[in-house]
C-alpha cells in the first residue's frame, strides 16, 4: 500500500514531538518556579525572624540604657569597691540578729586570673551560740546579699558547759567579690 501523505506522517510525527517537549519543558519551568518560590518563602521567614530579633535586641537595649543609674547603685552594692569594710559591718549585723557572737580570724583578698575588675576578699571567722541561733546565722550567711560564696562550713559543740543551753560553733570561710 501506497502511502498517500508521506509529507503529513512526518509533520504529524514532529507535531507529537514537539507538543511533548513543549510539556516537558514546561513541567520542568514549573518545578523550578516552585522550587524557587519555596526558598524565597523560607528566606522571607528567616528575615522576618530577624527582624523581631533585631527589634527585640533594640529594645532590651534601650532598657539597659534607661536604667543605667540603677545598675551603677546595684553594682556598687553587690560589688563594693570599699575593699571588704561593708563586708564586715554586714557580718556583724548578721551576727547580731542572729544573737551569736562573731569572731573573724583572717581577711585576705585572692585575685581571679583573667579578670582585672573584681578580687575576692576572703573572710575566715567562726559565730558561737545556740545551735538554733548558728543555724540561723549560716542561713543569713547563705542569702548574704553581695556576690558571696560561703565554703568549708563545720558545726562543732564547744565544750562541757555549766549552761543549760549548749554552745555550738559554727566556723565559715566567706569569699566575696569587691571591686579593684
């Protein structure tokens, strides 16, 4: 048999072909805008996010800025630069509220490596009295309201007393960072 249309098998062959490839590209420019457009979501996500943190940072830093005269009051506190002396007139109020006599043996002062700002002093002492009121005094030593660190705590009783209440000791070493 004869074919008739030779021209039109061809033309109808490269039609097929062409609206194939015509798809295909097509499918392709698709996944691609896709893929595109999914980052751009994800980097639109990620400055937004930026944004409030930046945002966030500014204000925390203008907070900080507002209240520059009360951080200087509360550092002066919790750091003096009086070299331990507040340390001491805070002890002995300590021991009196708690009703026990204090006694500090040693006052050194350690430096911290790497720091050029603040210095322990270290305070070794001993508080005598009741086993309740000592008790009470290492609690106050405990929340001491500077930067403090309370080590090497021992209880002992002191000796066979005549008292009706027992004394009891309690020796401390307290090391409080002061300013340089």
């Amino acid at each position: 048999m004869k074919e008739v249309f030779p021209q039109t098998k061809t033309l109808f062959f490269m039609s097929g072909a062409l609206f194939l490839m015509t798809v295909t590209l097509y499918s392709l420019g698709m996944v691609m805008t896709t893929k595109a457009g999914e980052d751009i979501q994800a980097l639109q996500g990620e400055i937004s996010s930026a944004l409030v943190k930046k945002t966030s940072l500014k204000s925390l830093e203008d907070d900080f800025r507002s209240t520059e005269n009360e951080q200087a009051i509360l550092d002066e506190y919790v750091l003096p630069k009086d070299g331990g002396v507040s340390q001491f007139e805070e002890l002995d109020s300590l021991a009196s509220l708690a009703g026990v006599s204090l006694q500090n043996s040693s006052v050194t002062t350690e430096d911290i490596p790497n720091n050029k700002d603040v210095r322990f002093v270290k305070i070794v002492g001993s508080a005598s009295g009741p086993f309740s009121s000592t008790r009470h005094f290492l609690r106050l030593l405990e929340e001491f309201p500077k930067a403090s660190i309370v080590e090497d705590i021992e209880f002992s009783q002191n000796g066979t007393s005549e008292k009706k209440i027992p004394e009891w000791r309690l020796s401390f070493i307290l090391k409080t960072l002061v300013k340089k």
